[in-house]
C-alpha cells in the first residue's frame, strides 16, 4: 500500500510540474495576438488600405471625381482603352463627350488634336453644352471661327498635373488664359466649371471632363 501511495504522489507532482509548459506553449502558436501587437503595428495595419498623400489626402495619381465611375471598365472608353488613343479619338468612345466631338469635327480640329503632343483638355459634357440655350449653340455651331476659337480656348499647351490646377493661370491654343483652382479632388476652372473626372490620360494629352463650357475673354 505504501509503495503505490508513493507512485500516486510521484505522478501527481510530475503533472503539476508539466501543466504550466503544457499551457504555456498551447499560447504560442506561432501567432501573434492582436491585442498584443504594438500601436504603430496597428496603425500600419489600418492605414495600409487607405490610399491617401503624405498629407491625409486623397491621391491623385489616377483619374478622379463623381464623373468617372460613369466611365466603362472595358473597351475603347474605358480609362485604358482611352489611354491608347490620341485624344479627338478617345474623346469619341465617351458617350458623355459627343456634343464636343461633332463640334471638334465640324471645327476641322480632329487631326489638330489628335496630333498635337502633351496637351491638356478640358472637355466640357453633353450637359455643360446643354447648359447654353439652343439657338445660341447652334448659331456657334455654324460659325467655324467663333467655333474654332472657343474649342482651341479649351487646350493648354502642355500636360497639367492636378497639384498645378491648384493655383494655375495658362495659356491656351486660343491664345488667352484661363485659371484653375482647387484641391485634392475639387478643382474649378475660371471659377465656374467644375472638374467632374479629372487627370484621365489619352495616348498624346490630360483630359480633365468639365461641367460647363469655357468661354474666352
């Protein structure tokens, strides 16, 4: 009796001794503990599906703006597909532009921009023609000059990123100026058009979509 009580006790003590090893390694399972992990892990962590500037702003490096998610995902008036395209070109794939290119065609400008390297449009929509009342459009639209003048005022000769439309005053193919300003994803030009999807690339210019046509001084 004695020697069996003793072998009860031996194996008692040796678990005891065991258990906390036991738990011990059944809390490391090689992964770490979320509440364990350190503030600036958790900050990594949040921030990483967050695509902003240095700033806390949203990037720019891509088009941006209410307008563009009207834009198609695939094929000639997508986003890449229009970026393979010089701009009278990709212009005609976007149904949202076809008042600007009838009028681009009935300028003669077609060729002019499709041939023209690193410019920026502003191409107003079907709305922001719209906006001028029928017979003053079609009078427009019948006065090639007046037509020529008015679409040539909406091209900057160069490429414009959307941190210079923050403060920019520009000289235009008309050969006048117009001005832009705003941030992150808020641009205006001449303090009257709205930039509804900006930043979007064609093959040869920055196309920034425009909610109201540009008249020049």
């Amino acid at each position: 009796m004695n020697a069996l009580r003793f072998r009860r006790i031996a194996i008692t003590v040796a678990a005891a001794a065991v258990l906390p090893f036991a738990l011990s390694a059944c809390g490391d399972d090689g992964k770490k503990d979320s509440a364990s992990a350190s503030p600036s892990e958790t900050a990594t962590a949040s921030s990483a599906s967050q695509p902003s500037g240095s700033d806390g702003a949203p990037t720019t490096d891509g088009p941006f703006g209410p307008a563009c998610a009207s834009v198609p995902k695939d094929g000639a008036g997508s986003f890449d597909g229009m970026a393979k395209d010089p701009v009278a070109t990709a212009a005609s794939h976007n149904p949202a532009l076809s008042t600007l290119v009838a009028a681009v065609k009935k300028a003669g400008l077609v060729d002019t921009l499709n041939n023209a390297q690193n410019i920026t449009v502003f191409a107003p929509t079907n709305d922001a023609f719209a906006k001028i009342p029928k017979a003053d459009l079609d009078k427009v639209l019948n006065d090639k000059a007046t037509l020529t003048k008015i679409l040539t005022y909406h091209v900057v000769g160069q490429k414009l990123t959307p941190m210079q439309l923050a403060n920019g005053s520009f000289d235009t193919l008309a050969k006048s100026k117009l001005t832009t300003t705003g941030s992150g994803t808020t641009y205006k030009v001449n303090e009257s058009a709205n930039v509804v999807c900006g930043n979007v690339p064609t093959a040869n210019a920055t196309v920034y979509i425009i909610d109201t046509v540009l008249m020049p001084k």
